[in-house]
C-alpha cells in the first residue's frame, strides 16, 4: 500500500510546529523560504537540521555559501511566514543582518549556522547546520497546525 503526496500531506498536517524562515545569502543575492522541516540534531556538537524542496532556488544559494540561518517567528509575524512560502522568496523584503546572516527582525529566535553535511531527503535537500551564533528574543511562538496559523503561548514554569 502507498500513500499519495496529499494524504500524507493532511496527515502531517496534525503534527504541531512552530514556523521558521530559511535564509541565506551568498554575496550575489539573498533568498528565503518558509520551512516547517526543521528540528534539533545534537547538543555538543550543536547541530540542528531542514528540509529543502529541491525547486526551491535557495538551494544554489545555500550549496554556494555553505552557511544559512533560521528565525523562528513570533505570533505577529505571520505575514512573513505568507511571504516567503510562495515564490517571491526576496524581492523587496528589508532583511536585518546579523553575524553577516539575513535574518528575519524580531524573530522569537535567531540561529546562524555553517552547512555540515547535505542529504538526498527525496524530493528536497537535507542540510545538517553546525550552529555557530544564537540570538533569542521576546514574545510568543507562531504555530502551524492542520493548514492554520496559531497563537502560542509559552507554558509557565513549574
């Protein structure tokens, strides 16, 4: 039994995750994407991986620079996550620069890293970031769920 690209699509779809955006740049030009393929690897070293469609153009940008970053966005900010999941990915957005990364401004979380490995991940790439700078911020997460954006709100500690 196989299962077809839109029923496991709905199907992960019930999987709750935060929102981030991908961006790189390699001197020639700057290019972002929208991403909810991405996770933790390792603590020491720090390592944490995502997931590229291989029609995205970010991916010459990325195997050019071998370095991109990631900004995990805050519950206002989806507007940013529209933006760059079509395929405008740049034209005319004001990046922040940040440890010589393009960065997303006021992002709940700012990671820059250098690309440690890349793997074939069937219909996308698979860049394995040795994290080289952290930057957090203020403010509550936007989450993706069955389709929709969410508002999140951190748990209180216990």
């Amino acid at each position: 039994m196989s299962v077809d690209p839109q029923s496991f699509r709905a199907a992960l779809g019930h999987f709750c995750s935060g929102v981030t955006v991908v961006t790189a740049d390699d001197g020639a030009e700057t290019r972002a994407i929208t991403a909810s393929a991405f996770t933790s690897v390792s603590l020491t070293p720090p390592l944490v991986l995502v997931c590229v469609s291989r029609e995205a153009r970010i991916n010459d940008v990325i195997h050019a620079s071998r370095r991109y970053a990631v900004s995990i966005l805050n519950d206002a900010q989806a507007h940013v996550s529209d933006r760059f999941g079509r395929r405008a990915e740049r034209e005319d957005f004001d990046f922040e620069y940040w440890n010589g990364h393009p960065v997303i401004a006021g992002a709940l979380l700012h990671l820059a890293m250098d690309v440690s490995d890349i793997f074939d991940g069937g219909d996308h790439h698979i860049y394995l970031g040795h994290v080289k700078h952290v930057r957090m911020g203020e403010g509550e997460p936007l989450i993706y769920f069955r389709g929709r954006y969410h508002r999140g709100r951190s748990p209180e500690p216990q």
